[in-house]
C-alpha cells in the first residue's frame, strides 16, 4: 500500500513529528487552543505586519501560558527600525518565554523599514542578547520568484555560519508543497552544496482543494500548484477535500529509512483550520494528547 511503513523495520510504528501555525488573532482568542496540541510542540505564530508588538506579544504569551513553545515570526522586510526591533524581542523573551523564532525575509519588493533581509535582523544580536538561542530560516524547494536559486544557497549558507559564529541553532523551514519526492530531494541535496542543517519541510493540513488553490497562488508556490493542479483535473475532485497523507507519506518513510537525511519533521500550515490539524496528526500518530496537558484557563 502506497504510504505504508514496513513493519519489519527497528522504526516500524513510528510517526514523523510536526510543528504546526496560528495566526496572531487564533492565539489570543482561540477558545479551542488549550489542550488542542501536545505539551511542548513548536506552534509558530505569523506576522503579516498587520498587528503591533502588544498583539504579537500577547499572542506568543498565551501560546506559552497553554504549555506549547511560541515561535514567533520575525518578517525582516515588514519590520520598521533596529529600536522596535529589540523592544519586540525583549518583550516576547521577558513577557512571553520565547528562546524559539522564525526569521524570513517577509515578502515586499520595498522594505518597509531598516532591514532589508533577514541576515540584517539576525547580525543585530537581539536575539542572543535576550536568551533567543533557537532559530528557524526559510528553505525554498521550489525557487523563489524574487532571487535565483544559486542566491538562496548562499543565503542559507550565510545562516548556517551565522549559527556556528554564534552558537545559535539555526534550521531551516520551508514554504509548503505538494510534491513530497521533490521536497525530499531538495532538502538532501542541500549538503552537496555546504548547507548541513536540520530540514523542517513545510505541508499544508486538511482542507478544501480550492482553499489550497487559493492559498497556493497567494504564496506562490506556483511549481507545487501545477502539480496539485495537474492530479486533480476534475470538478469532482475539486469539490473535495485534501488528505495531506501523499505528501507527507513518502517523506515519513524516507524520514525513517534514512536516518542521515536532513529533514527532521514536518510544520503544518492548517488552512483547514487548526482543529482539523490537530484531529488528522492525532489520527496519524505524528501527536500523542494527554488529559494532562488541558489547562482550565480561568483556575
């Protein structure tokens, strides 16, 4: 059966792990967040620049009083100046116990401020002035519209550097795709060209079909588009809703037949909402609940 682990391995059983992302909004008002994941997992927390530092902080806060390590992003072309910058920091490591971020470079052809890239935020030392020693970088299997893919290698070797200068821990996590053979390859070629850190590969949760098309063509990941496209012609098939199990199937099994492999689990982007995540990686072993990590909120 396609997907299926072979039982006769020392992994035979296991599930790959997975790290998951709420909106700002979702952290602060989600009636349904405390117990909804397990104890510790990464919940990742976006900035669209949208929200100020109070919303941003309050959210990682929340995320941190359920039980769950907050990673809040940090999108280097939305941020304005170096000040507001170490007072966001501060505030989310003082305020909300954040050691764990995501720094990317945030879209925008012009940069709304002083930082230009997300080595730029990084070289600051914010983040190691106040205890943030986990880092995530964004990966880009499929290419970038914006920078070619010799300049993306680059970047990440930059990173990688970074993180040997300065004892950070630096992995990368990727934008979410379709095609988990290519995902795949992409993240084990990374060593051929001087890139050894740990992968998170990005996959989109249980949703409509036409959700993902929608949210596909916004992030374009116009390569993983066509492909999610081309396997799904009918309208039949577009009135469905998608299993995210071909894509993250074959990454598990490589994930637990090749234990030097880069990639280390999966982040989920739950545009089908995160109660339907959490339900389809509960159901698949990836998460394991217990009674004890519900929190009564008013106790």
């Amino acid at each position: 059966m396609k997907g299926e682990v072979d039982m006769t391995t020392p992994n035979a059983g296991k599930k790959i792990e997975a790290s998951i992302e709420v909106s700002p909004r979702q952290a602060v008002e989600s009636a349904d967040l405390p117990g909804l994941f397990p104890a510790g997992v990464r919940v990742y927390i976006t900035d669209v620049g949208s929200d100020p530092t109070e919303t941003l902080v309050a959210a990682a806060r929340r995320v941190h009083d359920l039980g769950y390590t907050p990673v809040p992003h940090f999108a280097s072309r939305r941020l304005t100046t170096r000040q507001a910058l170490e007072d966001r920091i501060k505030a989310m490591a003082e305020s909300a116990g954040v050691q764990d971020v995501l720094v990317i470079g945030g879209g925008l052809e012009k940069p709304a401020g002083e930082f230009s890239s997300s080595m730029e935020v990084l070289e600051t030392g914010f983040f190691d002035k106040y205890g943030v020693t986990n880092m995530g970088v964004a990966g880009h299997p499929e290419g970038s519209p914006d920078f070619s893919e010799e300049v993306a290698l680059e970047a990440l070797r930059l990173k990688k550097s970074f993180g040997e200068r300065t004892d950070a821990k630096i992995r990368i996590v990727t934008q979410f795709g379709f095609d988990g053979d290519k995902f795949i390859k992409w993240a084990d070629s990374l060593k051929d060209h001087g890139v050894d850190l740990p992968v998170h590969l990005g996959v989109a949760g249980p949703a409509k079909i036409t959700t993902l098309i929608k949210y596909a063509a916004m992030c374009g990941v116009g390569n993983s588009l066509s492909f999610f496209k081309r396997n799904t012609r009918s309208l039949t098939m577009l009135a469905t809703s998608h299993s995210p199990e071909d894509v993250v199937a074959p990454i598990e099994n490589h994930v637990l037949s090749r234990p030097e492999t880069a990639i280390r689990q999966i982040h989920v982007f739950p545009f089908g909402g995160i109660k339907k995540a959490s339900e389809w990686l509960v159901d698949r072993g990836s998460w394991r609940l217990s009674p004890h990590t519900v929190r009564n909120e008013t106790a």
